[in-house]
C-alpha cells in the first residue's frame, strides 16, 4: 500500500514539475510575494512602521495576501488540468482507485504548496527586512518566528482549499471566480458590519497567524484551524466528486 502510494505521489509530482501552467503557478507563490515586498517595504515600509501602534509583523507579511492568490491559482490549476481532454480518464486507468489518486494527487498539492510556502514566508520576511533600518525586527522578535512558519501553513492551506473545491467544480476558473471575491472583496465590504463572521472566512482566519497581537481576532492557532476545516470541507467534497461522478 505505501509503496503504492509513493508511486503515484511520484507520477502527481511529475505533472505538477512538467506542465507550465501549474508549475508557474507555483513559482508564482514565491516571486509574487517577494516583489510586492521589495515595492510596499522599499518604498514605504519605514514610514508605515513609525505609525503608531503599528503591528511590525504584520507588516513584515503583507504581501502574503498577493501570495495566497497565487496559491489558490497553483491549487485550482493543478486539478482542474485533470478535466481537460480527457485527461482524468487515462489518470484513472492508470490508478483505477479513485480514492488513491485523489489522496496522493491532494498530498503532492499540499506538499508542493506547504515547501513553496515556507521558503516565501521566511524569504519575505528576511528580505523585507534590509529595507526597514533601524525598525528592522528578527526572527526573535515576539510573533515573528510563529508568523513565519504560520505564513507558510496558510499558503498551503490556500492552495488545498482551491483544489478540493477544483475538483467539485471542475474548472479553474469558477474556483477563482469564488475565491477570488471572497479573498479580496468580501472582507471589505462586510467588515464594519459582520466583523464576526468576516473573521472565520478562510483568508482571514488563516492570516490570524501573521498578527504579532491578534487582539479582537481568532489567535493566531485558533485562525490556522478555522482555515484548515475549510480546507478539509473542500478536499471531502472534492473527493466525493471524484468517487462519484463518471470521468
């Protein structure tokens, strides 16, 4: 059974490393983020933490917020490329246990995804710092190393939520017609008069991790929880799509 799993989590990453789409959509994660960093940070990342009661972490990740998109892309691109010409029909006579598949396909997403997403969250940081001076802050810094490590989390968690729901629905571009909204809309329109429910929205509950001082907001474990159930909810119904439906 292990060896059997390995060797299709093997033939998952192969596709994952050989088409472009996906692959750039995984680099993506990282270069999207460390631009934005050196442009906010290099640009106005001292003056924005002179403000008071400024969250110096907090500001350390910004640009995780244009990294997750990139990672629900890379979630999102790398199943729905299963629908495309038939493609999941030879994967399935290939791997005739569709559960098998699913579990190694979601594994090497999750995999790739929580990699790229720990070398982005410590590169931002560690590069966003050169630009900040004497209002530099280390690893040391109360928050920073959690926030670090939680970033990554968060990316991968990003990138299995969009893929669970790629495979209910099928198509890349309707999990990013909804996630897209729900990440960079939704939030904002509804903060000041559902901050309650605002809160447990995957995105932000997962990005509780980056504050140095949640405040009012999940803690920052709490957050990453919440955000993992949404990932679970949209792996399970994404595995019960591809149990069920023909290919």
């Amino acid at each position: 059974m292990t060896m059997t799993l390995m060797a299709v989590f093997h033939s998952e990453w192969i596709k994952i490393r050989s088409i472009r789409s996906i692959y750039g959509s995984l680099v993506a994660v990282f270069a999207i983020t460390l631009i934005v960093t050196v442009l906010v940070l290099g640009t106005v990342g001292q003056e924005q933490a002179e403000r008071a009661g400024a969250d110096a972490v907090l500001n350390a990740f910004f640009a995780l917020n244009f990294g997750q998109i990139a990672a629900v892309a890379f979630g999102a691109t790398a199943v729905s490329s299963e629908f495309l010409n038939g493609a999941l029909r030879v994967s399935l006579a290939a791997v005739p246990r569709r559960s098998l598949f699913y579990a190694a396909k979601m594994t090497a997403i999750g995999g790739a995804a929580l990699v790229i997403g720990l070398v982005t969250s410590f590169a931002a940081f560690l590069v966003g710092q050169l630009f900040l001076e004497e209002h530099a802050i280390g690893l040391g810094h109360p928050g920073a190393l959690r926030a670090a490590i939680g970033g990554g989390i968060h990316l991968a968690l990003m990138a299995l939520l969009a893929a669970g729901l790629a495979a209910l629905m099928r198509s890349a571009v309707a999990v990013l017609g909804l996630l897209i909204p729900l990440l960079l809309i939704v939030p904002f329109v509804f903060v000041d008069v559902a901050t309650a429910v605002v809160r447990y929205l995957p995105d932000r509950a997962g990005q509780a991790v980056l504050h140095q001082n949640p405040g009012d907001s999940l803690g920052p474990w709490t957050g990453l929880a919440v955000a993992a159930a949404w990932a679970a909810a949209a792996l399970l119904a994404g595995w019960w799509a591809v149990r069920n439906r023909d290919a």
